[in-house]
C-alpha cells in the first residue's frame, strides 16, 4: 500500500491533519498507529522519513472500541471455526521435559497462571507485578509469538493472545 | 406535575411562616415520595432548605454517576433512607483496556458505610466496579432484606463471590452480571440456591463459560413462579433449554444457551413446542453458535419481541431476512455485520417501528483473508437502506469501514430524530472513501438535522471543522466520544465552549493539548468528567489546571517512567468528596 505524493484534495491543507489512506474501495483495510504521528503534530508527507510500514495485520488492542465479552466472543468464534483446542508446548526453564497445554480450556490469565502454578508447582507471575519481585523462586511467564519474538504474558488482551501465542516458557526471576 | 403545582401555590405572595404552614413536613414527604426521576429530585433538593429536607428524607434511591464525585459518608450523611444504590466506578474508557487493573473503583468501603447507615438496603446496581469475593461475602451478610444485584461490566470477584450470594440471600430477586469479568472456578455457585428459595425473579448469568449444575438449575427455575427474566451461559444446550422454557412459560426476557446442533433433542418440534408457550417474550438474546437450521423453532415466540439481541449469533442475511417477518414489534435490534447490506435491507423492509439498531463487527481485527472484490461487512448502502424504512430510528451503533458524507447526511434526512448517533468506521482516520474529503459534514449533517442529540462518537478522518460544526449546532449534546480526530486545540474549544449540556468528554488520540484543555476551566464543573489520552496534554498543563479548579479531581494516569513531562492519561472529574484517597501508585492526583 503506498501513500498518493500530492494532497488528495486542493481544498485540504496538507499541513493541518495527516492524511493517511487515500486509496478507495481496498478490501483489506488498515490499521495504523497514529499516536506518534498526532504527538509530533507531524503532517504526513510522502517522504521516506514519515513513512510507516503499513503492515495489514497491525492491531491495535484497544481500538476498535468493542467491549471485552463481545471482543472474546468473536476471536473465540474465529478459532473454533479453526480448530477445537490450542495445545501449546510450556517449557519451564531447568527442565529439559517441557508439557502440553490446551489454551482454549482457560478462559483468563488469571486461569492459565493458576493452571501453571498447579502443573510446575510454582509461583509464576506476569507483567504486572513481575517488575517489583527479583527473589529466585518466583518464576515468569513468557511466550513466543507468531513474529517468533519472546514476550512477557499479560501485556495484551487475553483473546488477542491466543492468536498470537505459540508457545510458553515459564523463566526465573533473576535470570530476567 | 405535583411539583409546579406546589411552586404556583408557593409563589402566591404569602408571608413565609402561611407558606410553610401549607405543608407540614410529613405531606411534603409523602408527595415527594412520588418524585422518582433523580434529576427532578435534585431539582426538587434546591428549591428551599424545608424541601432539602423533605427530600433527603423521602429519597429511596441514590444514583451516583461517578463513585469518585462524593464518598459514601456524605451519602449516607444526607439520606438517612436509600433503599437502592446505583454507582458507575470506571471511567467508559476502561471498557477498551485503557485504564490499567488495579485503577480503583472498588465497592467495599461503600458497603462497610451501608452496613451500618443502610441495613435495610435492598439494590444495589453498579456498573465498572471493582468487586471483590469477601465484598460480596460481607453484602450477602450484612443486607438480611437483599433483593437485587446488578453487577454490569464489573470485576475482581470469582464464581465464590457468587455462591455467597445465593447462599445468604433469603430474599434475592435479581442476580444480574452480564458483562463482568468473572474469575470462573466452576459452575457450583448455582446449587448454592437454597431448596426452599422461591423468590428469584430476574437471573442473568450469560457471561460465563462454565457449565452450572443443570439439574439444580431446571429446580430453581420450576419453584420460582417469579421469574420472568432468565438469561443462561452458551454451556446450556438447545435441549435444556427446551425445559427450562417448560417449566417458565411466563418469561419476559429470555437469553439462550447455546443454539447449535443437539442430539438429544429428539425432534424440532418440540422445541417450537416450548417457544411456542412463550407468550409474553419482550426480549430475546444468547443464540451461541447459531445453527440456522433451529432458527424456524424461535418464530412462534417472535409475535411480541420488542427487542432481539443477535450480537453473538453470526447470522448470514437471508436468516435474518427469514426471521425479522415474525418479529413485527421489534423496537430494538443489535445484529453482527455478517448480516451485511442484503440484511440491513430485511430490517429496512420489516421493521416499521424500529427505535435502535447496533451492528457490531464480526471480524473488527480483520483476522480473515478478504478476497479482492469480496466486500465484509456492512456499508454506507445498508446504513441508508435502514434509514429509509425505520424512520422511527433514534438510537444508531454502526461500525463500518466505509463511509461517505452523501450517505450519513441521507440518513439524517431519513431519520431526524436521532437521540444517540455512534458511528465507528473501524480504519483510523478513513477519509469519505469516494471523494476522499474528511468525515466533517457527514458529522456536521447530523448535528445540524438531529436537534435531540444527546449522545455522539464520531470517527473517520475529521479536521477542526466537524467540532466547529458540534459546537455550533448540538446544544443538547450530553455525552461526546472521539478517536484520531481534530486537527488543533481549537477543536476541543469549540465543543467545551458551544455545547451548554455536555457532561461527559472522552477524547483517545487526538492532537488536543495544555490550551484546549484550559479552555474548559469552568465547564469541568458543570460535567461529570473528561477523559483525554495520547493526547498532547503534559503534566504541567493539568497542574494548572488543578491549580485554577481547585474543586475538580485533576488525575494523569503515567505508566510509562521514561517521559517526564507527557500526560499520558487525563481523568478530570467534580468532587465534593476531595482527592482519592486509594489511588494506586500510577494516578497522580495534582
């Protein structure tokens, strides 16, 4: 997708909002993170320097504004159209012998943290209270993502999670 | 009214000692007791310190818009006899994951003061609240009279929370969670209901995935002759639905269980059996995993429907174009856009008396492949296709992603009586995609035809003209919604300087910074709240503001350490109640 170099219209300044999409009737709209942009009170030209990559599976966790049981209702919907279970492998860091995980059977990080307390006989955190604790047997929850980046769990909407999540590593606190 | 006829008397020239002999305090009471709207009472509280008191005395029921604007010793202070609580914690904004857990909002030092102010408290209604197990633990203890819970888009609590409740609650009518966040450790919660419990009138448990013990379930249902509101979870299937519908003919509000293929139902006729004793049906909703092929089952219940409720049932247009003939009464109609245009016209041509519709996106993250050529959704043509057949319509959520100016100001034309016009077109900043021009007129039709409008979200690529356009014409706006949009701070000014009743701005995204904040000095006071963020409001602006309004509750939410000066969060709010004093470590109160 490409930017058009000249201002869509002659009775729009260029230089008082930024014009995004100019193309029309594209079947596969986009998502684009705009917040820097309107911070900077930049205009969007069609200089390189301006340009995002205009990546069409971009999503915004917040945006559109749907409530959460809609929101879950819907991504659950997607993947029981896919498949009926998400079995992801879970390593715990120290254990050569890593276990399997049916992420569709929970429902909440509150329920996978619980589930995976329970199966490694730990005490594992994410995000939010991961930062504040560095004692050597709390544990952390990672994951994979389809980028193939390792992330911490918890940042992002839980039905958003499960289409990204590809697998879990459970690592130590000091080892962060 | 009873209310202006007083005034009349009143206003007659009388010395003030007849005046006040005209109504001892017991008759002003009484009358004052008929006064339910809280508008009209606080109105009523104004007039003179003699109807102050009458009225805190005589008031039963306190609505609280937002749980941070006043504490509950001040409630409980001024009305010795509330019955019924309503409280909104959160600020809307929470719904999309933009305020951090751990924010606030929670219910238990309110319910410590009720317990002892109000032990005769019998409702309690809270929306975006912080509930915890223990507090409702100690609410099904401390209330002995109890009777109904609404707990709508709340959290923090678990299904043990639940089982408190319906374990201690002798007297409950209304046990309502849709939409909270509820930490799910099975489905027992349900056998807690004592055996002998009869009095439930009013239960809503669709947002949970657990399956609830169904045998208990079908009792509790067969011994409260009650009930007229049942709204279950997806885990229900289409035969037990089919007998619980046996045993309360009488309901009003149904919610189905899931509504896939069954085995153990034995034919498809049994099932109509069941709708079909369903007379009094007003409201319809649930439809899990709709197979359409049990669709025909619901049609004798339909004669009735005032409102049907189809966002998570992913209906294909010719379903629905099948269905919406046997509902002739609908008034309210919330479908996903599956239905796309071709069902937007079915509505069009059926439902003559629609008030509401909401077409929530099927696929909002755009998840699936979309074929070139093959359009999702519903766009501008079903929008003006509805517009033209239900003139009556006065409520509009519509997520698209596609639209124009010639459209929207169509469908004002069509239908001027708009009270609440949301439109989401989903792509951020989406220009008229036909003649690629800004969104501005289509918003500024609709402020200038709907005369009524109290409540507006706007979307789609607009400049400071569309909030010109708002400031201008909706005098009667009460509630503003924008996203990505605006192109300057004279944007927000014009809408906190032209719009007299606005009471609640929420702003996400826009380039809105120190001075169009500022301009709204004394506005703030005359609100409910503001919400800005990743806007360019910095901290120190809102120090100055807090600093000038000094009755106002100034909070920048800051999660991110590395930026100094970059207010990433602003809640501003009236308070008579002073700062918080539970914020967490990330709401700085200035």
């Amino acid at each position: 997708m490409e930017e058009q170099t000249s201002s869509p219209s002659s009775s729009i300044d260029s230089s008082s909002y930024p014009v995004l999409s100019t193309s029309s009737s594209r079947s596969r709209p986009i998502f684009r993170d705009l917040s820097t942009d309107l911070k900077l009170g930049l205009s969007i030209s069609s200089s390189p320097s301006t340009d995002t990559s205009f990546n069409s599976t971009e999503q915004v966790p917040d945006w559109p504004p749907i409530k959460p049981l809609l929101r879950s209702a819907l991504v659950e919907k997607r993947n029981e159209r896919h498949q009926d279970s998400l079995f992801v492998k879970v390593y715990m860091e120290g254990l050569p012998i890593g276990r399997k995980l049916d992420l569709f059977s929970l429902h909440s990080y509150d329920g996978l943290l619980k589930t995976l307390s329970r199966m490694f006989k730990a005490t594992i955190l994410c995000t939010d209270v991961a930062a504040q604790v560095s004692s050597s047997d709390i544990h952390f929850l990672t994951y994979e993502d389809k980028e193939g980046d390792w992330m911490m769990v918890g940042d992002v909407p839980w039905e958003m999670f499960l289409t990204t999540v590809k697998r879990l590593k459970i690592t130590r606190a000091d080892n962060l | 009214m009873t209310i202006k006829k007083k005034k009349e008397i009143i206003d007659d020239g009388k010395s003030p000692e007849n005046r006040l002999s005209l109504f001892p305090d017991e008759v002003l009471e009484r009358v004052l007791g008929f006064v339910k709207s809280h508008k009209d009472r606080s109105a009523v509280s104004l007039v003179c310190k003699d109807w102050y008191t009458a009225e805190r005395w005589s008031r039963t029921h306190v609505f609280i818009g937002n749980c941070y604007s006043v504490s509950p010793e001040i409630v409980a202070r001024r009305f010795p006899n509330i019955r019924s609580v309503t409280l909104k914690g959160k600020p809307r904004f929470s719904d999309f994951n933009l305020v951090p857990p751990d924010w606030g909002a929670d219910i238990h030092s309110w319910l410590v003061i009720f317990a002892s102010a109000f032990p005769f408290l019998e409702e309690l209604r809270l929306k975006r609240m912080t509930v915890t197990d223990e507090s409702l633990d100690f609410l099904a203890r401390s209330f002995t009279g109890f009777k109904a819970l609404s707990l709508v888009s709340c959290d923090g609590f678990s299904t043990n929370g639940l089982a408190s409740i319906a374990s201690y609650c002798r007297n409950l009518t209304e046990l309502d969670i849709q939409e909270s966040g509820v930490d799910e450790l099975g489905g027992s919660w349900l056998s807690c209901f004592p055996e002998n419990f009869m009095a439930l009138e009013a239960l809503n448990f669709a947002n949970l995935n657990s399956e609830v013990n169904f045998d208990a379930l079908e009792r509790l249902v067969a011994r409260c002759r009650s009930l007229k509101v049942l709204k279950v979870n997806k885990s229900i299937t289409l035969e037990q639905l089919r007998r619980l519908l046996m045993r309360a003919p009488q309901l009003v509000e149904l919610g189905t269980g899931s509504f896939s293929q069954d085995h153990s139902l034995r034919t498809d006729g049994e099932l109509e059996v069941a709708f079909n004793n369903c007379k009094s049906l007003h409201t319809l909703s649930g439809l899990w995993e709709v197979s359409s092929m049990y669709l025909p089952a619901l049609y004798p219940a339909c004669a009735n429907l005032v409102f049907l409720n189809l966002s998570y049932a992913a209906l294909q247009s010719t379903e629905l174009a099948k269905l919406l003939p046997n509902c002739p009464l609908l008034r309210r109609l919330w479908v996903l856009d599956t239905v796309e245009d071709k069902g937007l016209e079915a509505v069009a041509s059926n439902c003559h008396f629609l008030e509401e519709l909401r077409v929530f996106p099927a696929d909002p993250f755009d998840q699936e492949i979309i074929q070139e050529g093959v359009g999702t959704g519903v766009t501008e043509f079903g929008f003006v296709a509805v517009s033209e057949g239900c003139p009556n319509l006065q409520y509009v959520l519509y997520f698209c992603r596609q639209m124009t100016n010639a459209a929207v100001a169509t469908v004002v034309r069509n239908c001027p009586n708009f009270t609440h016009f949301r439109l989401c077109i989903m792509n951020m900043c989406e220009p008229d995609y036909l003649t690629n021009e800004p969104m501005d007129e289509a918003f500024g039709a609709v402020v200038k035809t709907c005369t009524r409008l109290r409540r507006l979200a706007v979307s789609g690529l607009l400049t400071d003209r569309a909030f010109e356009y708002i400031g201008t014409y909706a005098k009667n706006l009460e509630t503003l919604s924008v996203a990505f949009a605006g192109s300057s701070d004279r944007g927000m000014q014009c809408v906190l300087e032209g719009c007299p009743k606005l009471r609640k701005l929420e702003i996400r995204d826009c380039p809105f910074g120190n001075s169009a904040l500022l301009s709204g000095l004394e506005r703030y006071e005359t609100m409910r709240s503001l919400w800005m963020s990743a806007c360019k409001v910095t901290i120190d602006g809102c120090c100055l503001l807090a600093r000038k309004m000094p009755r106002l509750n100034v909070e920048v939410i800051k999660e991110d350490e590395n930026d100094e000066t970059h207010a990433e969060k602003v809640y501003v709010y009236r308070s008579v109640a002073g700062p918080r004093r539970d914020a967490p470590p990330f709401v700085l109160t200035l």
